[in-house]
C-alpha cells in the first residue's frame, strides 16, 4: 500500500479560467499592420505614377490607366480580405483581426462604412491630416480603439 505524503502537492486538476474579452492586438500589431498596408498600396501606384511618365512620357494615355489600375486591384485585394478574414492584407501578416467589441465577429458593412469611409473620406480632403492624427492617437488609451474603431463598433484583435 501507497504511503500517504502530506506535504505533497495536491492533486486537482487546475484550468485556465478562459477570459471573455478577447484579446487586443498590440500597437505595434496595428502600427506595422497599417505600415504594410501603406508600403503595399505604394508599389501598386509608384510604377505607374514616377516610372511610365519617365519612360512613356509624361503625356501618354497609358500613365493614368498604369496609375489606376493597380490601385484598384490592390483595393479590391483589400475588399477580398476584409470580407474572408475581418483583415487588411497589415493586419493578416500582423496577425491581427477586425471584431465586434464582445469577440463576435463584426459585420463587413460595419467594417467599409462606419469604419473606413470616414477615413479614406477624410484622407482625401487637404488639410485633414490634423483630425487622422487625432484619430491615430485615440490608440494610446485604455482601450486601444482608434476613432474609427468607435465609430465602426470593432476593436482589433490577436488573431488566431
């Protein structure tokens, strides 16, 4: 028969109490996130804008089409992954997606409307970089929800 050793450690099973909330992406997660977003969303334009004028000439009808197409694809690419994923093509290689703020999955009409159209609306006004730093900024709070994060009702998450 087995002695019985006191001082030994007990024997319950132990599990982790898994948290409700899921959990936020990290600001560097979303500060490269948006940095490939921006770098990719560069190369598609940059051959198009600086490159054919040089060789094309500035005058060529090519030079918008080689502007615009790629821009587009790269959009629609962007359309593609936000709809499968809740990401941004950032945001996938960052590891990190788009979710409604109890962890359910945040619907896409959320996600381009509420969400991006105000920021792309406000890219293309002059002088709106004022209010897209103050909409960066919101990030540094408690919690970690830029201004398009509210107005869309998501909040950027670990992904799995």
């Amino acid at each position: 028969m087995a002695e019985v050793n006191p001082y030994a450690a007990p024997k319950a099973a132990i599990e982790d109490a898994a948290s409700s909330e899921p959990e936020l992406a990290t600001l560097w997660q979303r500060f490269a996130g948006n940095l490939v977003d921006g770098v990719v969303m560069t190369l598609a334009w940059v051959p198009g804008a600086v490159v054919a004028p040089r060789y094309l000439g500035e005058q060529s009808p090519l030079v918008p089409v080689l502007i615009v197409v790629p821009v587009l694809l790269v959009l629609l690419l962007q359309f593609w992954m936000v709809y499968r994923h809740r990401a941004s093509i950032g945001k996938r290689v960052m590891k990190a997606s788009m979710t409604a703020p109890d962890g359910s999955e945040a619907s896409l009409w959320r996600i381009l409307l509420l969400r991006a159209l105000p920021v792309a609306a406000l890219s293309a006004v002059p002088f709106a970089n004022l209010l897209l730093l103050v909409d960066a900024l919101f990030i540094f709070g408690k919690s970690r929800r830029c201004v398009h994060d509210y107005l869309g009702g998501t909040i950027v998450v670990k992904a799995a």
